[in-house]
C-alpha cells in the first residue's frame, strides 16, 4: 500500500512517499524515500536552509517499530553535515 507522510517540527520538516504492509498487527515493513528541509534551531546542530534527501526502512514486530534512514544534501550554502543518519524505536498503534 502507498502512503504519504508529513512530519513538522520545531527545526524543520520532513515528507515522505513510500511502499509498506503488513501482515495483521503481528509484522509489517515498509521503504520510503524522504525529502527534509531545515529552519529554525534544530536538535541535530545543522544549519538552517538546507534540503536532504533520501532513504527509510522501517521494520514493525508486534506493535515495536525500528526506522533506519539516510539523507544526503542536496541543496543550501554552507552545509554542516554532508550526510544524515536517522534511527528510530516506538510503539505502533
């Protein structure tokens, strides 16, 4: 199933296209490409104005999430970081 997502913050925002499923609330798995733009004073210390883009896999056990995710740079003066790393744990519901 194709879904679309959405994540605002304080330091920027984030969407998301991608592929998942699952299999009942017992596994499920999905892949989603990401574009991210930052603003404001963000928690990972990179500078403001800049646009990332790239990759997420996450993995859902019994209602326990896992995210893995990389983005690169692809436009803004002065990058701090080259690449960024995501990773993630929740609870699905």
């Amino acid at each position: 199933m194709w879904f679309f997502q959405v994540e605002p913050g304080v330091g920027g925002c984030k969407a998301a296209l991608g592929l998942g499923g699952s299999f009942g609330y017992v596994f499920g798995m999905s892949l989603k490409s990401s574009l991210l733009y930052t603003w404001g004073k963000t928690a990972g210390h990179v500078e403001t104005g800049q646009t990332y883009a790239g990759g997420e896999g996450v993995l859902m056990i019994t209602g326990m999430n896992v995210s893995f995710g990389l983005d690169g740079h692809i436009a803004g003066d002065k990058p701090d970081k080259d690449m960024l790393v995501s990773i993630g744990v929740g609870v699905g519901f």
